[in-house]
C-alpha cells in the first residue's frame, strides 16, 4: 500500500458536491430533483426553492405541510440579504380564558396530551399544569405556507406559482414510492390520527405505507392544483379556507374566516453579527436566530474557536455560550408587536453575559422554555444556488410530524400545532394572545465568508437548531472544514433538562464529564439534518448530512 495515500482524509461516505449552473440540497432526492427540473427549466433559485418545498410536502409528508409556516434567508445576485416570515398568529378569539375555558370541558385530555411525547394527565389536571395543548384544534395557528410560496415566486422567482407546483402536483396524483425512514415515522401517526380526515388522508386501508410502497395523495394533489390555477388565496378566502375553518370549529377551535382572510406574509430585514471574520445572517424574533448570534457573539468573546478541535475545552467553551443564550432566548423571543426584545444579538451585551464563563459549567441556569415538547421537533430545510448567485435557504413546517392531528375537510391539509409553542402563564412573554406569533423555531440562515464566498445553511431539530448553525459555522470559520466535512462532524447539543448530549463518535466525551458537565449520548437522529450551499467565485458547492433521505444534487 501507497502510504503516502491518507486513507483517513474523507472520513465520510460521501464527498461535498460540486455544480456551476445550480445546486439543490435537502431532505429527499425526489424532492431535490424537483427543484433541480425547475432550474434547468429557467428558473432561478427561488423558483426552484418553492418548487422543491411543495415536493416535499408530498414526498415527506411526515415534516411539513401546506398547513403549516415557511421562512426564507436568501442573498440576490445583486447582492441584496434578504429575509422572508409567513407564518400565521393565533386566532383572533384565542385568549388564555377561552382555550383554558376549553380544555375544562374537554372529556380527553390525552387527545390534546399524548403520552407518545412525554405527558402523563389525568381527568382532574388543571390547565394551568398541562400548559397550550399539544394537538388538536387550539394548537393550530393560521397557516402562513401558501402565501408565503407565491409572495416568494412574484417578489423573487421567474416563474408563475402554478408552474413550480407541477413536479409536487405530479407526484401526488401519480405516486411515489415511499423510503425507509419516512415510511418509519408516518407510523408513528397512525396513534396521533383520531381525526376521520386525516386517517382518509394519509393511512392507506386504516395503516401508513410500508418503505417501497407506491401511495398517491390525490387530496392533497387535488388542493395544490387548487392552488396552482387560482393562486393561495383559496387557502385563505377560497373553498380551502372554508375546510380549514369548518374542520377547527367542529373541534372546538376558535379559527375564523377573518383570522385566515387578514393573513399577510413580511419580508423582513435581517439580524447578523460578526463571527471570527464572517458575516452570520438569521431571522428576527418571533424566531430563535438571535439565539445563534448571542451564542457566536459570546463564543468569540471567550476565543472557543482557538481550541484544538477534538479537545473538550473546544466543546466546553461552547456548550456554555449556547447555555447563555438559550437562557436569554427562550426567556425573550416572541412576537416583537407584543414584547420588547433586549439586543440579543449585540457585542456590548455578549461580552456582559460572557463574564459568567470559567473553567467549571454554570450550574442550573433557568431556561425559560416555552413548551419542552419543541426541544426534539423537527422538520424540513432546503437550500438553493443558481449560476446568476442566488443563494436561499428556505424553510417549510408545521412544527411536529403531522401537526395538530386535524386535516381540513377533504383537502389532505394537514394542520399545524405551532400553537404548542405559547404558554398559558400570562406573565410569560410568549403567553398567548389574540393575533400574536408564537414562539418558532425555524431558522434559515445565510453567511458571507469572504467578498466573494457566501452561503445558505441550516440545521433541523427544533433546539438542536441554533446551536447547530454555531457549530457548523465554527467548523467551517475555524477549522476550515469542507462543507460536506463540517455537516459530517460529531455534534454536541445543550439540552433544557442541563446535560449535554453527545454523539457516541465525538472524542473524549469522558473528559467532557470531568470537567463537571452530565454527558449523555444521543443517538445520531438527535442532532439535527443539516443542508448547505456556498458559492465560492462561480462554483457552487452543496452538502448535505445523510440522515433521512439527504442529498445535494447539481449540475
């Protein structure tokens, strides 16, 4: 054997894919390969981005939905930073009393509790213990998806909505077959589907698909050629609005014709800070980007990006930046219209918070979490590139599985439970109100690596995802990793119970535990998908990590 040959150099089983005219990455090829047609069709990169989301409201149903919210960060050719929020608030008569007034007469908490994702109740628990209910009609916000894929094609795209639509309206009516891991976690909805429309909509004679299994989802499909000839506002004023409100009232829900009727998406400036040289872009609240910036703000007072990779002080140094800034974060972040937000994302305040940092782990901090059940969420991120440079990174939820359990009518919508995300303590700052966002976690992000090396990113996995943007930017800033490299790296995650999880192939976790932390490992599905395009000059370069279905396709 040639030992000049370094066998350990590609430690991954795949490699950082390359292109020069476009570049797709996300969750599931028949959805990258959507957004791919598209932009060999003319399209630019936000065409094939809607293109690519509405695919996998199809493909992977299990994480996302026209139910639920969609979010872009995006960079123009013409070097505009952008940001896009088109997510909907709760129903104008969703007040504490009401939804409290509400669950007092409800016969099955377990309905709006389930214990598959941790709640115990019984008949005499009072609300004000159970906090915003999990599923069914009071956990569903106004869906913002619609509205946000056309606002996204005529401000951005070349194409009509109804032409990035074919691929998704093909594969509904024309079938698919279903993976592995997909496969996997539609059965685990078959426990959450009570509703009569959603078990019509998305079990196949009363059981989910098997992997390999062709399904069509002709109501579903039906819906988006809807959508495609009159445009999203049969979602919100049309036939589809009407499902939508008669499937949450016939629930109990308080959603009304006005509520979906006055629903408009944002395009919203951006907040960044400065990380060791690049320029990080994220989302504004209502969304936790400011937690991503505090963390990097703080990690590059205290220097952990000057640690040797795989030491445990690198980790250490971390973790307790992001511990910091998931104290501030969850304890702020809501909608701006209703609660002042401190400067999380400013140095003067980083270096104030970075004093609590020394050698042992700050101990209990109080994390002001919204609902626990958001920690381990997840959903579904794409990023885009096209040969003018355009980059976006766009993501589509409707925050957990299938959301809220309840499907309008014969739409094959499923609906969202964003709602989950509010508390009922009114002191909180994210307590629900009348018209208010909740609490989200989605966060696209962008970041300009030098004058001509940008990029769009994001990792998935409800809090995973902040402290998985700081990790990725770190290992491509400081330990300039390839993209692929950087998505591939062993993660840790800052959990709200205070341990630190921990992948089984990240190095001398046991030093980790000596320095005062509680280690635990988790497996890999913990720590997040990830997805990434960067355009270096007239290269694009696309990485995504192999979990799921993941794959960056370009050409």
């Amino acid at each position: 054997m040639d030992e000049s040959v370094d066998l350990d150099r590609f430690d991954s089983r795949r490699s950082t894919a390359y292109g020069n005219r476009g570049m797709v990455a996300t969750s599931q090829p028949l959805a990258a390969e959507a957004g791919l047609s598209v932009l060999r069709d003319g399209g630019n990169a936000f065409d094939a981005a809607v293109a690519t989301a509405a695919a996998l409201n199809v493909v992977e149903p299990t994480s996302t939905g026209l139910g639920g919210d969609v979010f872009a960060l995006y960079r123009t050719a013409d070097g505009e930073v952008g940001a896009m929020r088109s997510c909907g608030p709760a129903p104008a008569e969703a007040t504490i009393e009401n939804v409290k007034g509400a669950l007092e007469e409800t016969d099955d908490l377990e309905e709006y509790y389930p214990e598959s994702r941790g709640y115990a109740v019984d008949s005499d628990q009072d609300a004000d213990d159970l906090g915003m209910p999990f599923l069914g009609p009071h956990a569903v916000t106004v869906p913002g998806t619609a509205r946000g894929w056309e606002a996204t094609v005529q401000e951005l795209g070349r194409k009509s909505l109804g032409e990035v639509l074919e691929p998704a309206i093909h594969y509904a009516t024309e079938g698919y077959p279903v993976s592995e891991i997909i496969a996997y976690y539609w059965s685990g909805a078959e426990d959450l589907f009570t509703d009569e429309h959603a078990r019509e909509a998305y079990l196949f004679d009363g059981e989910s698909p098997d992997p390999g299994q062709t399904v069509t989802l002709p109501r579903l499909g039906e819906s988006l050629e809807m959508i495609a000839e009159n445009g999203a506002d049969v979602v919100y004023e049309g036939e589809i609005a009407d499902a939508i409100v008669e499937e949450i009232q016939s629930a109990g829900g308080f959603m009304t014709h006005d509520d979906l009727a006055s629903f408009e998406p944002e395009f919203v400036d951006p907040v960044s800070t400065t990380y060791n040289g690049a320029e990080i872009y994220e989302l504004p609240p209502n969304n936790q980007g400011l937690l991503a910036l505090e963390a990097l703000n703080i990690a590059e007072e205290i220097g952990a990006g000057e640690h040797e990779y795989d030491t445990p002080d690198r980790i250490h140094a971390f973790t307790e930046a992001m511990k910091l800034a998931f104290v501030d974060g969850h304890h702020y972040v809501t909608d701006p219209e209703f609660e002042e937000i401190p400067p999380l994302e400013s140095k003067s305040y980083a270096r104030e918070r970075a004093q609590a940092i020394g050698d042992e782990p700050i101990s209990n901090p109080e994390v002001g979490v919204p609902n626990a059940n958001a920690e381990d969420a997840d959903t579904v991120l794409l990023t885009v590139g096209d040969e003018e440079g355009n980059l976006v990174s766009y993501i589509n939820s409707r925050f957990a599985g299938f959301g809220s359990g309840l499907v309008a009518g014969e739409t094959g919508i499923a609906l969202q439970n964003r709602g989950a995300s509010f508390s009922l303590d009114p002191d909180h700052p994210n307590s629900l109100e009348p018209n208010k966002r909740p609490f989200h976690t989605l966060v696209p992000a962008v970041a300009k690596l030098d004058e001509d090396d940008w990029m769009a990113f994001g990792v998935m996995g409800g809090y995973m995802q902040p402290q998985g943007h700081v990790q990725v930017v770190s290992n491509l800033v400081d330990y300039g990793m390839t993209p692929q490299a950087a998505l591939d790296a062993p993660r840790w995650r800052y959990r709200e119970d205070g341990t630190v999880g921990v992948e089984e192939r990240l190095p001398k976790k046991a030093k980790l535990a000596r320095r005062g932390h509680d280690v635990g490992v988790l497996p890999p599905v913990m720590f997040g998908g990830a997805q990434l395009v960067r355009r270096q000059g007239d290269t694009l370069a696309g990485a995504t990590e192999p979990r799921k279905d993941g794959v960056a396709i370009g050409y």
